[in-house]
C-alpha cells in the first residue's frame, strides 16, 4: 500500500470524468486500485428509483456468493454505513455476531481482506452509495495508510459519484450549475475542518488561487459566504465528507 501522489490520481480522475459507459469506469477503478497498491477497491450505488450499480475488483465467486446468501441484509459495512455520514473503517463496526462472524470469514476466505474502509454517500433524491477500500494487512499498517490516505479516498467517492449519477435513467439536471473538480476540492476540504492554508497547501496552490475558486463555487451556488456555500454542496450531493 502506498500514499497515492495527486500526479498519479489526476490522469486517473480526468478519464473518469470523461466516461460514458460502466465499461470504462470499471477499468478506472482497476487503475485506481494499482495506484494505491490495495487487494480490493469497489463502488456501489443505489439509484433514487432502488436500481443497484457497480463496479470494482472483488473476485466473480464472491459477488456471485454475496447474491445468492443475500448478504446485504447481514453485512455490517452497508448497515453501519446507513447509519454514518463520515468514512467508516471496517473495526469500528460490531462483528460480533455467530452469522456476520461466519460472513466475515468466508469474505476474508474469499480474499476480500481483513480490513475495509468504506465511505458513505448520499445524493440527490435518497439515491445512496459506497466507495470502499479493503487489504490484508496489520492493524497498525491500516491506520497509517487510511491517516495518509483519507482525502484523497473521500475525494474519489465524490467522482465516482458524480459519474454514477450522470448514468441514472431520467434524472433531473442539477438545478445549479456544475463545480469545476477545484472547486469541489476547496469545498470538501473546507467542509472537512481544513483552514484556507491547509486547502492551499493541500492542493498546491497559492491562498489566492484558492480564493478564486471558492468564490466562484459561491456565485454558482448562489450562496451568501464560504460556510453558506459548503452547506448548499452538502445538501445537494455536490461534495461529500
């Protein structure tokens, strides 16, 4: 597992971006998954209408398993992510019961690996989805590599999402103007408690450049100040934390 330079991630980002079918986006998850030198990345949403999606690197025997035992009505990452807004790391959830500890077993047996960190989203009109990274490794490996790597996961789930819902059949257009992908990195990390000189730096631009940016997301968003504007991209789906 490695800290995934923005260099790397860019070219990456822009092709998803570009994406018109689930074909391409499933080869950029593949990269994506390379990059972070991971077992396993995976993305999975739920339309506004109940129709499900996805995409990632789990073997064909497990979601195949997965489906046919109907764990989704058992498995702890989606419950527990129902119930959280923030990314969630696979041990904080309860494990402890006989048939999730058998799911768990046969999961890892499936190489899904021993750790996981999902994270949560919530778009427009109930539509719900999971982005999620899983390993094998130690305890203490998987904290340092979720610490160095946090933002950069969250970032992904945004794209992904924001892919996934341009696929969804009569979908509604956002009633705001698109953000450029800048200007959803200087909102998301606002949103996430960074100070304007941690987004700059983060970002490697200068507070000015970062200024342009967030006040162009405000004018698109019709907002009345910075908080004001991250609450509206909150709202709407535009960003996710």
């Amino acid at each position: 597992m490695t800290v995934a330079p923005r260099l790397r991630l860019d070219p990456l980002l822009s092709a998803l971006e570009d994406a018109t079918d689930l074909s391409q986006i499933q080869g950029i998850i593949e990269n994506i998954r390379s990059v972070f030198s991971v077992d396993h990345m995976v993305y999975h949403w739920v339309s506004a209408a109940g129709d499900q999606y996805g995409c990632g690197t789990y073997s064909d025997a497990w979601r195949d398993r997965y489906l046919e035992k109907d764990y989704l009505r058992i498995d702890p990452v989606i419950q527990g992510c129902f119930q959280h807004f923030h990314p969630v790391d696979w041990k904080e959830l309860n494990w402890s019961g006989k048939a999730v500890r058998a799911f768990r077993e046969e999961a890892i047996a499936h190489g899904v690996g021993n750790q996981g960190y999902s994270v949560p989203v919530r778009g427009p009109n109930g539509q719900f989805a999971l982005f999620t990274v899983s390993h094998t490794c130690d305890d203490q490996t998987w904290a340092d590599f979720t610490s160095r790597n946090r933002r950069e996961l969250i970032l992904l789930a945004h794209y992904f999402n924001k892919k996934a819902l341009e696929f969804e059949p009569d979908r509604t257009p956002d009633p705001a103007p698109a953000l450029s992908p800048r200007e959803v990195d200087a909102l998301t990390f606002l949103a996430m408690g960074y100070s304007r000189a941690q987004v700059a730096q983060t970002l490697s631009i200068s507070e000015h450049t970062l200024r342009v940016y967030i006040e162009s997301a405000r004018y698109k968003l019709g907002a009345l100040n910075t908080v004001h504007a991250v609450a509206r991209a909150l709202s709407r789906g535009l960003i996710v934390i």
